[in-house]
C-alpha cells in the first residue's frame, strides 16, 4: 500500500471532540500523510468543520469545546499543556469556506501575517512569491494597493491561500474553500492545491464528490452515528474510496443514495 | 374565467380600501411626529437666535470722545495705559494691577478694560430681534423721549470679543473666554482619562473575559451605571475627588499652592466616571459587531491575540467606538449638576491654566445669567447658549471627519 510509504505527518489517536456536552465526533483514528492532499467527506453536521479545526487548534476559541485523545504532530501532541496554539497555527495554516481577505491592500493582507511571525527578509519578494505560487500575480501585480475586497471572491480565496502560505506552513486546512466561487474558480484553485501539494501537506473538507475524486490523494468518510455523533467510517486512498469501497454506507453517499 | 375575474376583484377590493386606510392613517402619524420634532427643534433655535441679536439702546458714561481724539482702537498701548491711569482712581489702578498687571495686557485687552472700566456703557433697554426688525421706529422713538442721551445700536451679543473677554459682572462688557476654556479643559482632559479606560475595559468585557456569573453581573451593572442621574456622580466625585483626594486634586501633592480640590482635575475625573459607561457599552457593542471571519483570518495566521485585537479588531469597530464616544462628550459638555457639586465656581474670572485651576463652564454661566434679574442678562444666556452649540457640533464634526476616516479604511 501506497500510504505506508509516507510517515504520517499527523496521527489522531482516539479522539472525540465536544461541544459543552455535547458530543460532535466520536472515536476517529487518522493518519495524514506529508505532501498529499486529503480529503474528508460526508454529510452536513457530520463533524467535518469540527474536526479540521481541532488540527489548529481553531476550537480553542469556541466557549464549551474540549476534545478527548491525541493529536500528533510530528509526534508531539498539539493539545499538551507546554504547546502554544499561536505557534501550531504557524505551522498549520488555515483558509475558511467564505473568503476572508483583511480590509487593507492586498500587499498588506500578505506582509501582515509574515510581519507578525517575526518575517525579515526582503516583503516585496516574499509577497510576489506567494502571489505567484498562489497563482495569483498576474492578475493583481499592478495594483498591490488596491483594497482586497475589490478582487473577485475567487481572487479572494487565492489571496487568502496566499497569505497562509506567506506564514510558511507546513500544512494547510481547507474548509469547503470552493463553495462560494463559480466552476471555473473552483478548478483554479483545485490547479494550485495540486502544485501546492509539491511543497505542503493538504486537508481539504469538501462537499463536491468530483472535487474530492479529482484533486485528492486521500479520502476520508465521514457520517453520524445514532446520537449525531460524527464517526470515521472508511479512510483509504481516494482511488480506492471512489471505485472500490469497502463499506456499504461510503458506497451510498458517494453513489448520492444518501444525504 | 370571467366569473374568477369577478370573484378576485370584490374580494381584493374590499381588502384593498381598508388596508389602504389604515396604512395611511399609519403614515401620516409617522410624518407628524417627525414634523412635530422637528418643529420644536425650529422654535427652539429660534428664540435663541432672537434673544442673542436686537437693538440696544446705550448710553456712555464718559463719552470715548472726551478721552481721546482718536478711536480707542488705533491707540497704542502706552497711551491707553495712560488713559487707564489718569482716569480710574488710585485704588482702583491697584486692584487692576493686582488682578491682571497692565504691563502684560495685550492692546485689545487694554482697550476692552478702559471700556470697562472708564466708558461703562451702560445697556439701558434692548430688544430681541423680531421687535428689532419689525418695529424700528418705535425704538428710536423710546429712545428719543425717554434716554436723550443714549444711541440706538444694533447689537450681535455674540461677537469675537465676547468670545475673548473675561467674566465679569457686567452684561455689556462680559465675555464668555473663562467658561469657554474651563469647559474644553474639563472636556479634553474628560476624554484623555475616559477614552482609554473605556475601551480597555470593553476590550477586556468582550475579548477576554470568560461569560461567566461574575463577569455577565459586571456587564449588568455598566448597563445600569449608564442610566444614574449625574448628580449622583457629582455626590461621589465630592467625596472622593474634591475631599478624599484633595491632595492630588489641589495639586498639593506637587507643590501648587492651592487650598481646595475645587479643581479641573476633580472635575475632569468626575465626567469620566459619568461618560465611562456609556463610552464601555457603545465600544463593547461595535467591538461585538466586528465579524469573527475577521478574527478567524488573523488568529488562522497565527497571530496572537493582542496582535488580533490591535490590528484588527480595534480599527474595524472605532467607527463604532468613535460614535459612542461622540454622543459621550455631547452629555459631558452639557452638564452642569456634577460639576456644581465639585465646585466649579459661580463667578471666576482668570483664566483656568491647568489641571490644578478653579474652573467655571458654560452651562454654569448660562444657569446663573439666565437667574438674574437683569433683562440684558438674556441676551448673553442666550449668546452663550450658541457658543456652547458651536462647540458642540465642532467637536462632533471633528469626530465624524476622524469616523469617516476609519471606515474609509474599511469600505471595498
Ligand atoms: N460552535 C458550536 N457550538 C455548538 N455546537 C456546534 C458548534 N459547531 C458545530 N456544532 C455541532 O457539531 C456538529 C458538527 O458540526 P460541524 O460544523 O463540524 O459539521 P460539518 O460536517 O462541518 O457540517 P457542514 O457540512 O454542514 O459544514 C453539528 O451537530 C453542530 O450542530
Ligand atoms: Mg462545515
């Protein structure tokens, strides 16, 4: 098997994740593998979101939320006392589902976040860089002072990978960053995941079977048990998820006989 | 099809008539209470600006004439120091000198205590400005019979001198500088104490706090300070300011040699107490307005949580924060219960110099012009009733240009 080629670059041990009492996942086991991307599917409120938070420590910020089990980073579980959720952040980049570009230049919604984690080498070729590695810079080159809100919403997602990428991550999540931009937005940025992927590790939540056959490596399913608790039901190479799956439920939401 | 068409028509009519009149009965209520506002707006600008301009009829004690043959005006200082000397009496030089020494006056001051002090015009009648301009001749007339040897002038009470004289106790030479920089004193350094405070503790309230019991009783309580009477404030910055604190308030505590803790400083800390609930509570609720995609994006980053706040946080909600602070300053600038309480002063006339001076405010000298029997008196209530609105609305024009500055930084 392909998968055992790569160390996991994440490993989720056992881990079950809470909103005040109650329970949003339940139980997932995960590896994640460097330089690939991965994709985690199901149906609405399965606890996809949820999960993918907790790889940055995201949930931290929501009032109730605590998480039981491990989450390794390079072997180093993220939700140890001694570990800093700003610094795996740093390295655990995140773009959201609605573009979120800040009110300011675009320029600056790419120096700010390289400036503040200590950036101090030359901006200007740090900003065309990630532009450029966004795919991105030819379109915007000549107006790097226009306000980011002016650009298209898919101009404003690849702006948002770019300023994630500017912090230097090693990965970076994903959460459905195409539901808000047309087709061909949505391949674009489906083109630079896959160039990204050379470089960074990808989990990418996504509610588009195709999107999920086409540009991921990795598929996880995921779907609710009776309590609506989200349980992992199926992980396997994207290959293998899409046209051989072994279990009957993964079958049906990704035949559409579900959801 | 027909008979449908029928069936739809009687029963949407019938619907329609009453809807129609009930939605109008509705509008036009709606359109009286605006014209109803505003009218009373309309009147209330009105007889201000009627009582603050008219006819006077005046009348010199010692014709300017008779003192020099040039207008006082073009006269040096030296000659109208001498003016001063030759014509008040010896005693009355002294007390000048004592109060504000001659020698340091500048010319116009010179001219505007030789008016004072030697040609005492005396208002003898005036009139507001309707009276004025419909009834002119009926003016000159009472003048001609009754006070010979009085001139009819038409008189702005509110004009560049009285916006640069002192207080004194004489309507026709009064100004209103005293009152003036003791409110914007009080209001600058209002701001300096309360703004800062006010949104570190609505930073705090929002960004930090957990909601917890303790912390959702605090919110409730800041609610409810907001709507305690301002005397209440002015009891509690007696107590604490002007007695408890006295040391620091008189400025003893550095060496300034003043008895009381009557001082800019206590009032100044008192309004701060007063407008602190107000500027928390606006400043909390923009802060809470600032969308959590924007935190989200800067925390996503791995920005920390002060660099979220400073960076983003802050400029997006200080159009909101701006406001709140506008409306603030408005209330603190009117009031006049508090600042009786700490002591502002009925009747003062140096300037306040700083934090450690005795102060009076506008609104005070309103109150007190506005309870003298004197009718003259009015008229300057009413003048200085304008300079507190133009005040007002200098400052709130000030805040909106910086508002609009902030939000300009937001807009796509
Ligand atoms: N902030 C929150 N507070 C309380 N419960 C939450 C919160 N966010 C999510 N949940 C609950 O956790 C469960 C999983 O939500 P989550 O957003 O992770 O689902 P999802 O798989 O991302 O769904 P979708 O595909 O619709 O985005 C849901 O039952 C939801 O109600
Ligand atoms: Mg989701």
């Amino acid at each position: 098997m392909t998968e055992n080629k790569n160390q996991p670059i994440i490993t989720v041990k056992d881990l079950s994740i809470f909103y005040k009492t109650f329970r949003a996942v339940k139980n997932v086991d995960l590896e994640i593998f460097e330089n690939k991307i991965t994709a985690i599917i199901g149906p609405s409120g399965c606890g996809k979101s949820t999960v993918l938070r907790s790889f940055n420590r995201m949930n931290d910020f929501i009032p109730g939320a605590s998480i039981q089990g491990n989450i390794l980073f390079h072997d180093k579980n993220i939700y140890d006392e001694d570990v800093d959720p700003v610094q795996v952040r740093r390295m655990i980049g995140m773009v959201f589902q609605k573009p979120n570009p800040f009110p300011k230049s675009i320029y600056e919604n790419i120096a700010w976040g390289a400036k503040m984690n200590g950036f101090s080498g030359n901006m200007d070729d740090l900003v065309e860089k990630t532009l450029q590695d966004a795919a991105l810079w030819d379109e915007v080159k000549d107006e790097l002072n226009k306000n980011a809100l002016s650009l298209s919403g898919g101009q404003q997602q690849r702006l948002c990978i770019a300023r994630a990428l500017a912090v230097k991550p090693e990965i970076i999540l994903m959460d459905e960053p195409c539901s808000a931009l047309d087709p061909i937005a949505t391949l674009k940025i489906e083109d630079l995941m896959r160039e990204l992927s050379h470089n960074y590790s990808i989990i990418i939540v996504t509610h588009n079977m195709q999107q999920a056959a086409r540009a991921s490596d990795m598929t996880a399913f995921f779907t609710m048990d009776e309590d609506r608790a989200g349980v992992m039901v199926e992980y396997g190479l994207t290959t293998q998820i899409f046209t051989n799956p072994k279990n009957k439920q993964t079958e049906d939401y990704i035949t559409g006989r579900f959801g | 099809m027909n008979k449908n068409n029928s069936i739809f028509e009687s029963r949407a009519q019938g619907n329609l008539k009453k809807r129609h009149r009930v939605s109008k009965i509705w509008r036009s209520s709606f359109f009286l209470s605006t014209t109803i506002g505003i009218f009373s707006l309309v009147i209330l600008l009105f007889s201000i600006i009627n009582q603050a301009f008219g006819y006077v009829i005046v009348e010199n004690n010692v014709d300017p004439a008779s003192l020099s043959s040039m207008p006082l005006q073009s006269l040096e200082r030296e000659e109208l120091i001498s003016i001063l000397q030759e014509n008040v009496s010896k005693n009355r030089f002294k007390t000048i000198q004592r109060d504000n020494p001659v020698e340091e006056l500048k010319r116009s001051e010179l001219v505007g205590l030789v008016t004072s002090e030697i040609i005492k015009p005396t208002t003898l009648k005036s009139y507001f400005l309707i009276p004025s301009l419909t009834n002119k001749a009926e003016i000159i007339r009472t003048q001609q019979d009754e006070f010979p040897n009085a001139v009819v002038q038409f008189r702005s009470w509110i004009s560049p001198s009285f916006l640069t004289d002192p207080l004194s106790t004489n309507p026709d030479t009064t100004g209103i500088r005293t009152a003036l920089l003791g409110s914007l004193w009080i209001i600058v350094v209002t701001v300096i104490i309360a703004f800062p405070i006010g949104i570190g503790a609505a930073i705090y309230l929002e960004e930090y706090s957990s909601n917890n019991w303790l912390s959702r009783i605090i919110k409730t309580n800041i609610d409810n300070l907001a709507g305690i009477p301002s005397i209440v404030y002015g009891l509690l910055g007696l107590a604490i300011f002007v007695r408890g604190l006295n040391l620091i308030t008189s400025g003893a505590f550095i060496g300034i040699d003043q008895s009381n803790g009557r001082t800019i400083l206590s009032a100044a800390l008192t309004m701060s107490l007063l407008i602190l609930p107000l500027i928390i509570i606006n400043a909390q609720e923009a802060i809470r307005a600032v969308p959590s995609s924007l935190r989200q994006a800067s925390y996503g980053l791995g920005a920390t949580r002060l660099q979220t706040i400073w960076y983003h946080v802050l400029p997006a909600a200080m159009p909101g924060i701006l406001t709140g602070t506008i409306l603030a300053v408005s209330r603190a600038i009117g009031e006049t219960a508090p600042l009786i309480l700490v002591g502002a002063s009925s009747f003062i006339n140096k300037d306040p110099s700083g934090l450690f001076s005795n102060f009076t405010v506008l609104p005070i000298q309103i109150y007190n012009w506005t309870t003298r029997p004197q009718a003259e008196f009015r008229n300057v209530a009413a003048a200085s009733i304008l300079v507190l609105l133009i005040v007002l609305l200098t400052l709130n024009t000030a805040a909106i240009l910086l508002r609009n500055h902030f939000s300009k930084n937001k807009a796509a």
